[in-house]
C-alpha cells in the first residue's frame, strides 16, 4: 500500500502537537497505531510510557512552544525540523523522525535535539 505523504506530513505535526502541548493521551489515541517503538533514550518503550513523559513535561515545563519550521516525507518516513522555546529562555532545535504504518499510523520515533547557540563561526541561524 503506498504512503499519503501529505497525510503523513500533517498527522506527524498533529501527533507533536498535540502531545507537546499537553495533551499526550488524545495524541496517541488519534495518531499511533498498534505499536509504538520508542528510540529516545529518556523515554521509556510503548505508549504509555510516552503519555508518562509528555504529561510530566506538560506539568513540569508549562508555557513552552513549539514552532514547525519544516517537515519532509519519504516513504513510510516524515521528518520534521522544529524551534523550541522552553520557561527560562532555553531554545532547542529538534529533528524528529517517524514511521508510519500500512494505515497511516505512528509506529516508531527518533530524535535528536540541540541547544540554539547564541552565536555560530559561520554566522547562520540554526532554522
């Protein structure tokens, strides 16, 4: 069966969304299929340990946001490229990786995250 990669793209930023901002379990429940393989070395396997930790960073970490610069799909793939701002002026910049199953559905994540650097040798912005 072939991909909608469009689908793909907007499921995958919903997901993040939704999760980032607090609500974890609506996200599985509406973007995770059957399983969920976890590759984030501070979250635990499955999904109840990703509604574990997205709902003690919601408690934990109110008022962050979450910018969507790009999201590119491939296949069973979508990457997305986001800006993140946390309580206490900390930027991030996150590469998040997921594959979607046969039925449009989140199954398996990577990602890798950096500190925003106030200022780089080459002088270009992260986004």
């Amino acid at each position: 069966m072939s991909q909608n990669l469009e689908a793909n793209k907007q499921n995958a930023i919903e997901f993040y969304r939704t999760a980032y901002h607090g609500d974890p379990v609506k996200a599985v429940e509406r973007y995770v299929g059957a399983e969920y393989i976890q590759h984030n070395p501070l979250v635990g396997e499955g999904k109840a340990a990703f509604i574990e930790y997205f709902s003690e960073m919601a408690r934990d970490y109110p008022g962050k946001s979450i910018e969507f610069v790009r999201a590119v799909a491939e296949a069973d793939l979508v990457a997305l490229h986001t800006h993140q701002r946390w309580p206490g002026n900390d930027e991030y910049v996150t590469m998040d990786f997921f594959r979607f199953d046969e039925n449009g559905k989140i199954v398996e994540h990577w990602d890798s995250i950096q500190s925003v650097p106030s200022e780089t040798k080459n002088g270009n912005p992260m986004y």
